[in-house]
C-alpha cells in the first residue's frame, strides 16, 4: 500500500481523530449487538494507538439517522461493547462535535479513549459540509481512517476532515487495501470471482474490470436470472433485469473472447411465491416452470461451482447464490461457503450479506480476509478510486 499508516506516525500524548466503521447489526427488539466483528477489526489499531499513549477519539456512523437524532441509534451499546474488548473503560458523548465533545476531549489523558455520538445525526456529514468538517477536525491533533467500509462515501469524517489534519491509514484499513490490491495486482493462479445477489445493474462495473484479470467467473444469485434469459432460458416468475439483457450479453461475449470461464447455474431450487415457507422444488434449469421464481441454485450447479473452485489458487466472493434469509434457499450459499473454507488458497469474502453469511455459518476463521465493507469493495473491485483512501498522505 502506499499510503502512510498509524505506524509511520508519532501520536504519544496527541490527540487522534479515528474514524472507525462501527455501523453493525443491532436486534431490533432488544437493540443488543449482533455481530460485533468490525468492532474486533479496529482492535489492533485503538491498541496501538492506547499503547503509544495517544488521546483515541473514535468517530463512526451507525445506520440510517437521516440527519436527526435517533435514540434507537445511539452508540451506547457499542461503546460498552468496545470497553469489554479492549478491557478498559471506554467514555462516551451524546455528540460528535460542539461544547460536550470539545469538554470531553480536554479532560482525556493519555491512552484515554473516547467514543463520539453518531456522526449522521447530523445532515452535514454526508453532506461533507466544511464547517462540520473544521468543527470534527478541531477535536485533534491528527486523523486515521480506519473504516474501509465508509471509504468510498466523500463525506465530512472521511474526506473533509483531511483538509485540516494530516491524515493516515488505520491497520484494518492497511489490511483492506492489502488484500484487495495483491488480488487485483497480482494473484496466485488460477483466479475465481463469484459474484451473486441481486441485481446484474449493481455489479456491471465490477464484471467488465474484473474479466480481464480473472480465470473463472461464476455467477449465481438473482442477477444468473438476467444472464439465462439473455441466453434463451424459461425463468418463470423470477426476477429479471429486463433493461439489462444487452449487458449480460456483452459480458458473455468478453469472456469467451478473452478466455474466461464463465460458469452459470444450470440447475435452481424454484417456489412458487417469495416466502419462506413457500412450495418448492429443484429443477433443470431447462424446466423452470412459467409461474415458479429462482430463490437459489440448485445441488448440480453447486457441486460444479465447488469442482472449478477446488483448482483455484485465488478466490474472491461477492455476493450469495440464493435468498440465504430463507433456510430452504440458502443450501447453495452454505455448499459454496463451505468449499471455499475448504481451499488451500487465497480466500476474500467481500462484505456485505456473503460476509454475514460466513460470520453465521461459523466459517471466519477458514477464511484468508472478510472484508468490512461491501459496497466500497465492490468500489475497489471496480477498479474506481476511493475518496478516503485517496485523501491519506503517500508514504
């Protein structure tokens, strides 16, 4: 990477502005955390921070506030669930900027760590607004980012703040980059990307750079429904990118004359309605019913996606195979997963609901990198610079 990190910088008795990427899943019901894992990924950056006794003022997003405080999103069981990991006490404001966190900052000492309120409950974040910026960055002396997953958003606390501190990059954020860079730069061969979800329209970008580096492109999910209809299948009632046939095509056609390997569903688990608990059946993908939908790839499929899989040296996932919320929809994600955990090779989970579903399938430890942010990897993934990275002083 060659952006200057929190290594390359003094911070004993400073103060560090970090932002962080604590926007986790809360239970709706009981507001209690649900998976805590990028909380444990900016560990080993508040650590060292703690231990070369800076003043740790850690800034972060949680959900969709929309410019309003939000009670119900508050960082209070973050910052309680922070002090039990680092085992020390972890003070917190009901603000980010203005006279509370100012007060709050001046009695910290060193290795003190303090947690702002959450920074969308104010317009101006995502607006990148420079007065919020300049009020953000008087709270210290020097910024890190270490919030991979809001890296892609140019926004007050990840671009705008770096017009009035030097700024660095944050060891998850090191990690992030590192990973994702040596799979695009120069990976192991050969090189799979599995990519599914939704939508074909989300990920065009991605499938276009990506082919002229990958080996094998596999495609499940909702968005395999688009590239069968542009081959002349039946695919029923399922969901289909009508507007995006032509795109699905093009990517047919580059990975043939490119020699890519493009491998598509060719048998699904069908239903007749979008339900969990809806009738259901495997099929040929030859045989898919006029009134049933694709909610996930079938077994045959699997055990070819998994075959191809099991010769590759490098791996990158983005994306599950089927609706993995609904159990009987969610073998195809289990088998893939389950392979991959599986391979002697370079493995990168990236983000968003395939990351989720590696976290509760108990496989993160069989993984090389998951990565905490879905859509600014997908960003990287692209091939598209990243606002906060750019931003980040060169070494």
């Amino acid at each position: 990477m060659d952006k200057e990190t929190v290594r390359d910088i003094q911070t004993k008795d400073k103060r560090v502005l970090v932002r962080v990427d604590f926007n986790i899943p809360l239970d709706k019901s009981t507001g209690e955390i649900t998976d805590d894992s990028r909380i444990r990924a900016t560990l080993p950056t508040i650590e060292h921070l703690v231990n070369q006794g800076a003043r740790t003022i850690l800034a972060s997003h949680l959900g969709r506030p929309e410019g309003r405080v939000t009670e119900e999103l508050r960082l209070g069981p973050v910052g309680e669930r922070l002090s039990q990991l680092l085992g020390r006490p972890v003070r917190r404001t009901r603000d980010c900027v203005g006279n509370e966190a100012e007060k709050a900052v001046k009695e910290m000492e060193e290795g003190d760590v303090l947690l702002l309120e959450n920074l969308r409950f104010y317009p101006e974040e995502e607006e990148n607004d420079p007065q919020f910026s300049k009020s953000l960055a008087q709270l210290a002396d020097v910024y890190v980012d270490d919030a991979f997953g809001a890296a892609h958003r140019a926004h007050a606390s990840t671009v705008g703040v770096t017009q009035h501190l030097p700024a660095v990059a944050g060891m998850l954020m090191e990690k992030e980059l590192g990973f994702l860079g040596k799979a695009l730069a120069n990976p192991e061969r050969p090189f799979a990307m599995v990519v599914g979800g939704a939508k074909v329209s989300d990920k065009i970008v991605l499938l276009e750079n990506i082919m002229k580096e990958v080996d094998f492109l596999i495609i499940g999910g909702g968005m395999a429904n688009t590239f069968l209809k542009a081959q002349g299948y039946n695919t029923g009632s399922s969901k289909v990118e009508l507007d995006h046939l032509g795109s699905a095509r093009v990517i047919l056609d580059k990975a043939s004359k490119n020699g890519v390997q493009l491998l598509l569903p060719t048998d699904a688990v069908v239903a007749k309605e979008f339900t969990r608990e809806s009738e259901h059946k495997t099929v040929p993908i030859t045989d898919v019913p006029d009134d049933w939908m694709i909610l996930d790839i079938g077994p045959e499929t699997a055990a070819r996606f998994n075959e191809e899989l099991n010769k590759c040296k490098t791996v990158v996932w983005n994306g599950t195979m089927g609706v993995f919320e609904f159990p009987t929809f969610a073998e195809g994600t289990k088998s893939l997963a389950s392979s991959i955990a599986k391979l002697d090779a370079m493995t990168i989970i990236g983000g968003g609901d395939t990351a989720e579903a590696i976290v509760e399938l108990g496989l993160t430890d069989h993984i090389s990198h998951i990565s905490t942010g879905g859509g600014a990897s997908l960003r990287f993934l692209e091939g598209k610079t990243l606002p906060g990275v750019e931003v980040l002083l060169d070494k």
